[in-house]
C-alpha cells in the first residue's frame, strides 16, 4: 500500500491532466519553497565568509597566547618569564607587547589612538607586515618610526613615508604636584609614519611603533612589557601549553587563549549567526503554508478519486499517506533545486567577486561554502515542509470516513 500511495502521489504532482488551479498552487508551492532555500543557504554562505574573513582579520590581532600580569600593568620578573619561554618547545617565537592610548597631532588636527609598541619579533607572531598597502613596515632603525592605521591616517592627513614632516603623540605625565608649564603634563614625541595598514574594529584608530618609543612616553624603565604574545609551532595545542606555562610561570600571571581573548568578539559572531538562522528558518516556515494550501486544494480537487479508492478497499491510513507523500515530494523538490540554485550562485560570487559589499568599495561579499551549511538550510526545510504535509494530511480524516 506504501508503494501505491507513493505511485498515486507522484501521478498528482506530474501528471498534466487535472485542475489547472491545483497544477498552479502546487508547483507555486514547489517555487516557494526553493527560493527560500535558495535564498538561506546564499546567507548562511555569505555569514560563512564573513566568520572566515573576520578570523584573518583578527588572527594579525592576537596570538596564540598572550601573558599578562595579573596585578598591574606591567609583568613582573620578566627576564623569569622570557627565560621559561625560551625553554618550552612548544614556543616558535614571542614578543613583548606595551599598549596604550595616546593623543597624536598633525598641524590643526588631532585624534585619540591606541599605541602599540612592539620588539622586532612582533612580525614572526602576528604578520600584520603582510597587510601593509602603502609604505613599509618600520625598520627599527629609530624609535619613532611607527605604522599607521589607514582611517586615522587619512583623518589627519599625515605624509606617508616622506620624512619632512612628523606628527606629535602627546602621553599625560603620571605624578603630582602644581603644573607651571606644559611639559610638566605631556610627554610628547615627534613621529614618523612609515606605512599604512587597513584597519577593522579591533583595529581602528592604531599606532604601531617600536617599543623604545612607548618607554619613552610612558617613562617606564627599559626591557619593560604589559603583555607578550606567543606563536605556537601547533596552534590546536593552546590550551595544552597554557595550562603547562601557567605551573611554570606560577599564579601572579594571565594566560589567555587566542579563543579566550576574543571571546566576546566570537560570541557577538554567534549570536549574529543565530539571529540570521531564525529569521530564515522563519520565511521557510512562512513559505511552507504555500504547501499546506497545495495539500488541501488536492484534497478537494481529488476527492472523488478518494472515494474510488477507498471503494476499492484503500484503508484510510494509505488515502492520507498520498497527500503526505505529495506534499514529501515538493519539499525534495525545493530543497534539491534550491541547495543547486544556491550553489551556483556562491560560487558564481566566489569566482567574479559580482557582488560588492558597498557602493564605494571594491570588496566584494566572501563567501564560503561548507558541507554544514547543506546540512542545516536542507534539514531546517524537512523538518517544516515533513511536519506541514504530515499534519494536514491528516487533518480530513472526518471528512473521507463521512462521505
């Protein structure tokens, strides 16, 4: 009886005798359902993308592991702590890390920075050198030769990598005591921007200079460092490491994963995620009161049929299990040409790059595809379209066993 109601079902969907109207409102149904397929899984492939490029973003941000003091500012013991480094094998390179805000003024403009000073080593942990579009990483040479985030830059206007003229950073002077003249409430440094890195939100508004330059400012003896951040020869070992690094180092120390030190960053990701995935999940289950409308209208519309079936000694259980089965059919429909439609399209995007993120941009939407995304936006849509043709095929029984 299973394969007859199958067959019979099938005959409905495809056969072009029959009810116009009924032909119209099923395949209208069918439609429905694959643009909202369609239209879901190109999302959730574009979020994939976002999530992707968002990681490239802010793996130039942190490392693999950072240590911090975990009272003040500034580590304790270093030459301790630079030495228990050095010995673990675990450890490809590390750098020590000062970072503060700072005031930086070109002529008649200022603005409010995030100073980073770093050591030589800072580009073997976090290769922020490969992003650099115009100029070149500081050389070292001289502490005032610093890299500059590219929306700060062209706020202020700063020549880039000209060397006639020079911003001013400007660092209240900690102490007390009556204040007679300006230098007793800033340190201030001239400075020279050598390149220009884009920025995102992590990074806006950033300087990044050699760390004699933040010693200088914030008058903090030599060899000196808030934080040092770590690149590991296996990255998937993090935690691993941490928890040994931590016995060695001892309590007075914070260690913080990369996930950990951008966890409110990955969580707000998440979030966005899900918000986007019931927004969708909710137009498929609009759409699929398309397929409940279609299921009803061949009930009507077949409903002499019905009773020559049951007649013929079909049980009513089998007569339902027709419009399930249709109903079965036109989710598989939408669901297989939607996920095709929907793969075309991202790959499309992925190859040309057609659709831009702005009008005044040339970065395109990334987008990836991932054998999850399949999984979610096909079983969300059997999971709806499975209920809906279950229950109202079903909802008539009264009305086949009165007639």
């Amino acid at each position: 009886m299973k394969n007859t109601a199958f067959y019979i079902a099938t005959r409905y969907l495809l056969a072009k005798k029959g009810s116009t109207a009924v032909t119209f409102i099923t395949w209208l149904a069918a439609l429905a359902m694959m643009v909202a397929v369609t239209a879901m899984f190109i999302i959730i492939s574009v979020f994939s993308g976002l999530e992707d490029l968002n990681q490239d973003l802010i793996a130039n941000l942190h490392a693999d592991l950072t240590v911090k003091s975990k009272q003040g500012k500034t580590i304790p013991d270093l030459d301790k702590v630079t030495k228990i480094l050095q010995s673990e094998k675990e450890i490809q390179h590390f750098s020590k890390v000062i970072e503060e805000k700072v005031y930086i003024n070109f002529r008649e403009n200022g603005d409010i920075a995030n100073l980073r000073g770093v050591d030589s080593a800072y580009i073997l942990v976090n290769p922020i050198h490969k992003n650099i579009f115009y100029g070149s990483y500081p050389s070292f040479k001289y502490s005032n030769e610093v890299l500059i985030e590219n929306k700060l830059d062209n706020r202020l206007a700063i020549p880039i990598g000209e060397g006639s003229e020079f911003a001013t950073l400007m660092m209240p002077k900690p102490g007390t005591g009556l204040i007679s003249k300006e230098e007793d409430i800033f340190n201030k440094r001239e400075i020279f921007p050598s390149g220009v890195f884009p920025g995102n939100d992590q990074l806006d508004n950033m300087i990044i200079s050699p760390i004699e330059l933040t010693w200088e400012l914030l008058d903090l003896p030599k060899k000196s460092a808030y934080q040092i951040v770590i690149k590991l020869n296996n990255p998937e070992n993090a935690d691993l490491v941490k928890q040994n690094l931590q016995k060695l180092l001892g309590n007075q120390y914070d260690l913080k994963t990369k996930a950990e030190e951008n966890a409110a960053f990955w969580k707000m990701i998440n979030t966005e995620k899900l918000f986007i995935y019931l927004i969708f999940a909710l137009v498929i289950f609009i759409t699929t009161f398309n397929l409940a409308g279609a299921i009803i209208i061949l009930q009507l519309d077949k409903k002499e049929q019905a009773k020559s079936l049951i007649s013929l000694g079909m049980n009513l259980n089998s007569l339902r299990n027709i419009y399930f089965y249709t109903g079965v059919l036109i989710v598989l429909f939408g669901i297989f040409s939607g996920l095709i439609i929907g793969t075309a399209v991202s790959y499309l995007q992925i190859s040309t790059g057609f659709f831009k993120a702005g009008a005044n941009t040339d970065l395109a939407f990334p987008v990836r595809i991932k054998f999850i995304n399949y999984l979610i936006v096909s079983g969300t849509a059997a999971l709806f379209g499975f209920g809906i043709s279950w229950f109202f095929s079903k909802i008539n029984r009264s009305y086949f066993s009165n007639n």
